[in-house]
C-alpha cells in the first residue's frame, strides 16, 4: 500500500503559502504641514474660488522714520510696500480597483477595500511631500555646487544665505529661525560624511531617536546647528542634479479643500483632508476605492528660502 505522503497529496495541499503578514514597501509619507515650517494659507471650501491670494505688506518695523531739516518742515506720505502671492487648490485622486475574487481569497484585511482607504490617507500624505519638494527649484538663492557631493560647507553657507537675507528695501534683516533642511537621502549621507571628518568640537549633531521618530515622522534625521534635518525621497535627480532646501517658517505656503460629495448611491468615507469613495460595478464584480483631495503649495517670501543643489 503508498504512503499518504505530503509530496504524494499534490492535489490536496498548496506547494507554499502566504505569509499571514505583508511586508510594505518602502515608502515616504512625511510632510510638513503639521510643522511651523509651513504656512497654512486657508481652504477653499465656501470660498467661491480655487485661488487663495495671501497679501505681504511693508509694516511692523518695515519702513524707517525721515528726519525733517527742519521742525516744521512738512514730511512727505509713505507708500506702503505691498504684494501677494496666490495659492491654487488643484484636484488630487488616486483609485484603486478591486475585484470579488480578490477580496475572497486575501488573508483576513491584506488587500481589501478598508486597507486601501488606509492606503489611499497615506498616499495623500505622500503626494503632499511630493508637491512640496517640486517648489525647492524655485527658490532663487543656490548654495552647492552642481557637479560634487553636499558637505558641511554648503550646510553652513545655507545657513549664512538665511541669516544674511535682504528683504526687498535692500535691509539685510536675516530670516527668522528656526531653519529646516529637507534633503534627499544621498544628499543627508554625505553631510553624515562630512560631518565625521569635521574636527571642530562646537558642531553638535543631534541624530533622530525613537520618541523623535514617532513624534515628527520616520523621515526625521535629527538637528545640526539648531537647524532641523528631514530626508526625502521625492527630490529626484534632475539633469544629474539633486535639489534639496533649506528655509524659515513663512516661506513655503500651502491651501486645501476637502471635496463635498453628493451623496448617492456610493459609500462615502471622509478622513481628514481627503474623502474616500466606494464604488460598485456589479456587471464586472469589481469594487473602486477613489480617493479625492485638493491641494496646492506656492513660495510665499523667496528671500526665506534657499536651494541646494548636488550633483545625483
């Protein structure tokens, strides 16, 4: 008589199976919108508009007192220094299409409609990141050089381009710290480097620890010279250039709206900034899980800010 072997039950057993676990990919949903390092402009929900202008005038100490020749000479007016910045809202979406046979055979909430609205909040968080890290080219101050690697030199000239900054009265006033540099993972490795053959005992880097982590997010690196350091992956290599930044709070400006769904016959899940929406296609046996935002982010005072460039 055969032995009932594993190997001889082929058609009764799988040949491996799926760890009851799934291992995320790596990814990078911080951001720094809940920092003072970013300037919430407003939202556009009962607005009448997708545009939101933020007004800069010249006052609280802008513009300096004359001296008449005389007591009784007349002084003349001052005009008043004034500008604004305009903030637009864009439309962000992200849909995710699930079928019946997909969802019936996962491993308890693996991939299923209530993991991808969880999924859906943090790719916001993410895109947010994204959006942020595409204004530092825009920033016109540039510290680095193109063609070597980021170092403690152009950390600290950064440093000196904010604290030396004019406003437009041509007054060198410095920005207002505290600083934070957002840098891309190459780029943080090589200030590590530099900083490890630097012999001055008044640098102190203080790297991320766990309560850090968990208190401003996985992509915090620590704090140089009163300067807080984030890493992120969203500063891509342009023209073999990486683009990071450094800026004080006021220069970056960001508004959002949250989408106000008519209800019907879809399931509606509001989750903060973003509203997830279920939808059924019952001829293809497929459920969408949509994910709807508004976002926009614009450079507020470009005197604040500075860009570092590195070759990638």
């Amino acid at each position: 008589m055969a032995r009932n072997t594993y190997a001889n039950l082929t058609d009764l057993r799988m040949a491996d199976i799926i760890s009851a676990e799934i291992n995320l990919l790596l990814k990078d949903s911080t951001n720094l919108l809940n920092t003072p390092f970013m300037q919430y402009a407003g939202s556009i929900n009962n607005t009448g508009t997708t545009t939101i202008k933020q007004r800069k005038a010249g006052l609280m100490g802008y513009d300096l007192f004359t001296t008449p020749s005389n007591e009784d000479d007349s002084v003349a007016s001052t005009s008043i220094t004034d500008s604004h910045v305009d903030v637009t809202a864009v439309r962000l979406a992200l849909n995710y299409e699930l079928s019946d046979l997909a969802n019936m055979t996962s491993f308890g909430q693996d991939v299923d409609p209530m993991t991808l609205a969880r999924s859906i909040a943090d790719s916001y968080e993410a895109t947010v990141a994204d959006k942020v890290a595409d204004l530092f080219s825009s920033f016109t101050v540039s510290k680095g050089t193109t063609n070597a690697v980021f170092d403690l030199d152009d950390f600290f000239n950064a440093i000196f381009a904010l604290e030396t900054a004019s406003n437009p009265a041509s007054l060198s006033v410095g920005a207002p710290g505290p600083f934070v540099c957002v840098l891309a993972p190459k780029q943080l490795t090589e200030l590590q480097n530099s900083l490890r053959s630097e012999q001055s005992n008044i640098i102190a880097f203080s790297p991320a620890n766990a309560s850090m982590l968990e208190a401003k997010g996985s992509q915090y690196a620590g704090s140089l010279f009163g300067c807080e350091l984030y890493k992120s992956a969203y500063i891509t290599a342009v023209s073999s250039v990486l683009t990071g930044a450094m800026w004080s709070a006021g220069a970056i400006s960001y508004c959002d709206g949250v989408p106000n769904i008519v209800h019907g016959g879809n399931e509606i899940m509001p989750m903060g900034k973003i509203v997830v929406e279920m939808q059924r296609d019952g001829l293809r046996a497929i459920t969408s899980v949509i994910g709807h935002a508004y976002f926009g982010c614009s450079i507020l005072d470009d005197p604040k800010g500075v860009k570092l460039t590195t070759i990638a």
